[in-house]
C-alpha cells in the first residue's frame, strides 16, 4: 500500500481502534526501552511514539515502494525512506526492531530478515505485526491487514528460524471485527476482552518477539577424500628375463 492510505487509515476511527490494540500489545512485550537504540521497518510511526521519549534513539524507516512522511511533524525528523534489503546502518547497530506493515509487504520476507539480523545487536530482539490467516481483517482489503501476504504461526515460526532468529513470545490483538461503523466500534473494548480470554483463533495479528541467533548453524560440507593408492607400482622382471 502506498504511504498515503496507511495514513489515512490510522487517522479514521477505525485505525484509531487497531492502534490502539496493538499498542497495548506491543507494550505487553516491550515494557521499557530505556537507554535502547530502537529501530522502526515498514509503517511504525502509529505505534514507535510509544518509545520516543525513553529510547536513546529513535528510528522509523519505510521502504521505497511504499514512501514515505515525514516523522514526527513538529520536531527534527526521525524518518527515511530506504531499500529495505540494504538498510543504511553498519552491524550491529541498534537493539530493537519492531516491523510493521513490513514482512507482509514486502517482496521477499526473508531477505528482509536477514537484514534486520545484521543491523541487530547481540542480545537485540525483534517484535513483528503479521496479519493472521485465519483473521477477519486478512479477508478484507478496506485495511492495510488485508494487503499482502498473511501468516499463520506455523509459517512465521518457519520463517524466523530460517533467517536466524528464534521466537521467544506470542501475543495477538484486534479481535473485533473490522466493521467502522461508530455504533459498533463501541463494544470494541468487550471483542478485545472476550477473544483475549478465550484465545479465540481469529485475531487479527499476530505479535511475534523473537531473539537473533548470534552462533547460528552453518551447513557443513563434507571434503572430498583423495583416494590414494595402499601400494605404490615398482617395476618387476618377468619370468622369461629371470630365467635368462
């Protein structure tokens, strides 16, 4: 989606609601980022101003194909529009990746992974939002979770530990339906409660917190053995120059 419809729907009632729940779930996971350097992929902005004023540094980058704005409006800017398979930080550079609107949309998933590895710290941790596939807001292409490619946790598990990185936390929000309509998305609280007691399976997203592997497996490749004679040719007489 381009930059400009995600924007418009995070300032309708609707995305007002989804930034709100996942908000909260993100906060479950990441209580408190002090001293951290945090880094935002994909279209963060909605949820990164939850660790502004307490990370060290705050970054929001969003890819190319889908622009960018300018964040925040009233202060210096935070935000860059970049390719989001060479991201332009050396290794190591920061301790927090929260993607959002990112795996779902992006090209290949699993580039993209392995290039956050790179930019993570040792230790860093990764916390991503991906549309549910067996969620109501997957069907439905009138929000962002309806574009791209939804998961399922069998398939973000797979993912993860295939570009390095193991899952450590699960959470899900926006058990409501994606109804904008202001009468309902009043009983929006009560959806909330009700899916989050019972684990309903048709929350929206999944929030995934996962931890870089720092010594990962390296596929090992069998030297081939030379084969080398047990005994080396010598020249013999033959019988006829023996008897002679």
């Amino acid at each position: 989606m381009d930059v400009v419809d995600l924007r418009n729907f995070y300032g309708q009632a609707l995305g007002a609601v989804a930034r709100r729940f996942i908000g909260r779930g993100i906060r479950r996971h990441w209580r408190g980022l002090h001293g951290m350097r945090t880094l935002g992929v994909g279209y963060p902005i909605p949820y990164l101003g939850l660790f502004r004023e307490e990370a060290e540094r705050c970054l929001a980058f969003m890819p190319a194909t889908q622009g960018v704005v300018k964040w925040p409006s009233e202060r210096p800017a935070l935000a860059a529009l970049v390719d989001e398979f060479e991201l332009p930080l050396t290794d190591a550079a920061v301790d927090r990746v929260l993607l959002v609107h990112a795996l779902e949309m992006s090209q290949d998933a699993g580039a993209l992974l392995r290039e956050v590895w790179r930019v993570l710290a040792p230790g860093g941790r990764l916390l991503a939002v991906i549309p549910n596939r067996r969620g109501v807001w997957a069907r439905t292409d009138a929000t962002p979770f309806g574009h791209g490619r939804p998961y399922s946790r069998g398939q973000i598990t797979h993912v993860l530990r295939e570009t390095w990185f193991t899952p450590t936390g699960w959470g899900e929000a926006l058990y409501v339906p994606p109804i904008a309509r202001t009468w309902f998305l009043r009983s929006a609280v009560a959806w909330e409660r009700a899916g989050a007691t019972i684990s309903a399976p048709f929350a929206g997203v999944h929030l995934v917190e996962a931890t870089k592997q720092v010594y990962r497996a390296i596929p090992a490749r069998r030297e081939r053995q030379r084969l080398v004679p047990s005994l080396e040719p010598v020249l013999a007489p033959s019988p006829r120059s023996a008897r002679v």
